[in-house]
C-alpha cells in the first residue's frame, strides 16, 4: 500500500526538493507540497478511504480537521463513513472551533490531518475538541514524517511513513551552504 501512496504523491507533483521553512519552524531539503495532491478529488478520496477502513468498526460521531488541509480530509472522511465534519481554525495562539459548530459533550470525534511533522496542530485540535466535551478516539494522517516518535495519547494511524531529514535553522547545512530558505506556499 506505501508503493500505491507513495506513487499518488509522485504522480501529483507534490514532492519538491530544495531548501525548505518548514510549518514547524524546522529546515528541510524536501518539502510535501499537500495541496498538490489535495487538487485532485479521486486521490484525496483513495487516501481517505486507507484511514475509514483503519478506523472500521470504531464509533465514530464526527470528524475534525485542522484548518486548511484538515478541512478537505475531514469533509471526505466524513462522507465516507456518513457522519459529519468540522474544522478548527487558529485564531491568535489558539486552534477554536468557529462558524458555531458543536460538539455534543461525549460525541466521538475523529481527527484526520494531512502531515505529521511535530504534531503541533493535533494536539491543537485534540485540545479544541477536549475544550467541548468530545472524545478523540483517534488520529489518522495521510503522512507522518515525524524525526522521532510522538505519542499524542490517543491511537496514530497514518497512511504512509516517511523519515525525511529536518534541520534545526542553527544546525541546518543547507542555511550553512548559503543556499536560499525558501518559505512554501499553501503551509497553515
Ligand atoms: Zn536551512
């Protein structure tokens, strides 16, 4: 299955090499570019489907995605299993579920998000829906590129793996190779 993933993110264009500011404040010379893959609907849909069936058989109330990526895959994620979606936006500091949307107090809530790389915009959203009296049951990705394990105290289930190297800037070789950051477009 990682060859088939591997291939729509190939396929897609949304692999790009160079010298890249990461969300996360980290370097790294490769850059996920998702909305390259998000743009076409049979993928996001396929990538999609891999997480409904991890997660079969589970009750699930909701699902909830960080704003802008999170958006996309909690919609179809949704879709898929027929219940409903939501997303959380960052306002200042915070991730808070805008546009009135509600959590009834229990209600099992599915996070989906398209890269792991600290798990900072998770942990945002688990905190956001903790902050309405839901119950995350659970966390699918369609990518983890996460240097080192993270435990986000509820189950993990991504797509697909991928150990992709991360500098701090301070220690970062290509900063050091005067090589030019370049801040990507589409990042939330
Ligand atoms: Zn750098």
């Amino acid at each position: 299955m990682s060859d088939e993933i591997l291939k729509m993110f190939k396929a897609s264009g949304a692999i790009k090499e160079g010298h890249f500011l990461l969300n996360s404040g980290l370097h790294s010379p490769v850059y996920w570019e998702k909305f390259r893959i998000l743009q076409y609907p049979h993928y996001t849909s396929r990538l999609c489907q891999i997480i409904v069936e991890h997660f079969k058989g589970q009750k699930v109330d909701l699902v909830a995605g960080p704003a802008t990526g999170g958006i996309i895959l909690a919609f179809e994620t949704a879709r898929q299993m027929g219940v409903r979606s939501i997303f959380a936006e960052r306002v200042r500091d915070v991730r808070i579920f805008r546009r009135d949307f509600e959590i009834a107090p229990g209600e099992h809530v599915l996070i989906v998000d398209d890269i792991l790389t600290t798990g900072g915009s998770i942990r945002e959203t688990i905190d956001a829906v903790d902050s309405l009296g839901g119950l995350v049951i659970g966390i699918g990705v369609l990518i983890n590129r996460s240097p080192k394990e993270i435990d986000l105290g509820v189950p993990l289930f991504s797509c697909l793996n991928i150990s992709t190297t991360v500098y701090l800037p301070e220690e970062c070789p290509l900063c050091a190779a005067n090589i030019p950051l370049l801040k990507p477009g589409g990042q939330s």
